[in-house]
C-alpha cells in the first residue's frame, strides 16, 4: 500500500512525544484494555492533533499506529476503491453527515464510552463515533479588512470584497460542505430549517457570494484559513479548528461567527468495513471519547471536545453563539443533490 505514513513505536521519538502529549492530560477513565497489536488511520486531521492524541494512545493501549493523511475526499475515494481489500481501519475526521451519506463504507459499532457524552457526541446511526464537534465561521485577516464590517454572511456581499473571499471545495471537502448547508440555512429565509436547503433565497445568496469569489475555490481545507492568515484574501468561509490553528499561531486574525447563525456539527471516526484491525479499531473508537482523550482535545488541540463535563477554555461556549440547528438526516440523504446543484451554479458564473 503506498501512503503517507507515521508508525508511532516505542523508541526515542515516540517516548519524547507521549511525555509531551501527557502532559496536562485528564484523569479518569482510559477508554481500553492494552491490547496491542497495529493500527491503520486515514485521517484529514492536522499534524498537530495526530501529535497529541496518538502517542498517548499508543501509551494506554499498546497499539502502534499508522496513518494515512490527506484530504477527506480522497480518504473516501481511496476507502471505496479499496473495498475489495481494505488498506485503512478507521477514518478519523471528517463530518458525520458525510459518513451517514456513505454508510456503507462502515462497520457498525457504537462505542463503550457513547452515555458519556452530551447529545452531540452520541453516536450517529450506529457507525459513527463523534469526538469533536466543528462550526462554521467566518475568518477576518485583522490587517486588510480595514474599514469593512464583517459580522455575518450578508456582509460577504459588500463589493469591497469581490475577489477576497477563500472558500473550499463542497464536493471534495466536508468543512466546505457545512459550511454551503450552514449558509443555506441561515439565508434561506425559512421558518423550517429543512425548507431552507432547497428555498431560493438561499441559493441565491450561494450564487451571489460565489460571484464575489470569480467562481473560484481553493482544494484544500486548511489552505483557505491560510490564505487569509497570510493576507492573500480578506475573509474566509472556514471552520472553527483550523480558525484557532491561525489564532494561536499569533497570526493577524479574527474569527467571526456569523450573526445570522452558525452550526456546529459532530466530527467522527468510523470503521472501515472489513478491516483488518478489528479489535484495534474498536479500542480506538473507546479512547477517543475517553475523559483522557477528551480533555487532550481540550487542552493542546484546536478541536471543541464532545464529552459531558470537558470545557474548552479560551472560546466562547456554544450556548454563547447564536446557533442553527441542521437537518443532518435530510442533509445526508441529499448530499449529492446539494452538491449538484451548487455545481451547477459554479459552471454559470
């Protein structure tokens, strides 16, 4: 199998990352046995997670890890050609809703830890273990923006900022996809949040901020927040992690979240059908919405942890931010056509 790959073992690097990682880690639960063996992960995840959360896995369980990193659609795509002969065990990141709509990837399983974490942390369908949770904002390069109010999506319509506005692709990733449903339901105008996905207020307002954008995306997920870090647009349409990545780099930003309503959506991990890990699998769903690894999550990533009783320190608390609820079943059941349509609105510009 050619991937880009990390094997976590016992040696000098690895031990001088797990007395890293273990630092500032919660007491409780450890979420698995030591049961050892190897573990194969296809993950979007940044570096920085993968650094934090691994080794300490490693530690508690005795599995050593591999993983696979690149974009969450090809994740998918490498996932569903290798379903003869699956290479990976798990995928870790990425939207549930996306996971929902590609439930026959997965092998069902719901995790031990799964009563332990609030409503948006329970597991989805039967497959998808939720261990933190993503919200779409805005994020505003403090040095350009100048005078220009951005507090919402309607300000992305000032023709100010025509062709300075970063957004990723819908179709290859599922930030940008949260990010296009978010904007639907928050412009469509409608009183019931699924009549907003196909209400034509909303894809209007799509079509009028693509305009602003020339028609142009950008491939990479944490490339969009990086442009705007590095002053090649003013705004961008991104997520919370990679928003904070930025922030806590010192880099000259603001993260904004929209005044008509944000959502925030669970990110999960599932496990790739017919892997060969089985076992390891399993235990890595367990640790990862363990009280250990929650608090991680918490303390040295840019994730939002899902677990009842872990706070984040350093961003607003959801019940703080004007939030809109999703219609994820609705949502997962018509991805395809969403996406359709949006690129159907990107071939007229």
């Amino acid at each position: 199998m050619k991937k880009l790959s990390k094997l976590f073992a016992v040696g000098t690097a690895a031990a001088m990352l797990l007395g890293l990682a273990a630092c500032g880690g919660g007491s409780g639960d450890t979420g698995s046995e030591r049961i050892g063996g190897t573990l194969v992960v296809y993950t979007p995840n940044e570096q920085t997670m993968l650094e934090a959360l691994m080794p300490v896995f490693t530690e508690e369980t005795g599995i050593a890890v591999e993983y696979v990193t690149a974009g969450t659609g090809e994740l998918y795509t490498r996932i569903q050609n290798e379903a003869a002969n699956p290479q990976g065990d798990v995928l870790f990141g990425g939207g549930v809703a996306q996971a929902m709509a590609n439930s026959t990837l997965w092998e069902p399983y719901v995790g031990k830890n799964d009563s332990a974490m609030i409503d948006l942390g329970k597991n989805v369908g039967g497959y998808a273990t939720p261990y933190q949770a993503d919200g779409s904002n805005l994020l505003v390069n403090t040095q350009k923006v100048g005078n220009i109010k951005i507090e919402g999506y309607a300000d992305l319509l000032n023709p100010a900022l025509k062709g300075q506005i970063a957004f990723g692709d819908p179709a290859n990733s599922s930030s940008a996809f949260a990010q296009l449903t978010n904007m639907l339901a928050a412009m469509g105008g409608k009183s019931n949040v699924t009549d907003n996905y196909t209400s034509d207020a909303g894809w209007d307002y799509v079509k009028q901020v693509m305009a602003q954008m020339n028609g142009q995306t950008i491939g990479s997920s944490s490339q969009v927040a990086k442009d705007v870090a590095q002053g090649e647009s003013i705004v961008a349409m991104t997520y919370e992690a990679q928003s904070l990545n930025q922030l806590n780099a010192s880099m000259p930003v603001k993260i904004v979240y929209p005044k008509e309503g944000a959502v925030f959506l669970p990110s999960g991990v599932e496990i790739i059908k017919g892997a060969k890990h089985m076992d390891q699998a399993k235990a890595f769903c367990d640790w990862i919405q363990s009280e250990r690894a929650q608090q991680i999550i918490a303390d040295q990533t840019s994730g939002r942890p899902l677990r009842d009783g872990i706070v984040k320190q350093g961003i607003p608390q959801v019940s703080e931010i004007k939030t809109l609820t999703e219609d994820s079943q609705y949502v997962s059941d018509h991805r395809s056509e969403i996406i359709a349509k949006y690129q159907q609105i990107l071939a007229s510009l």
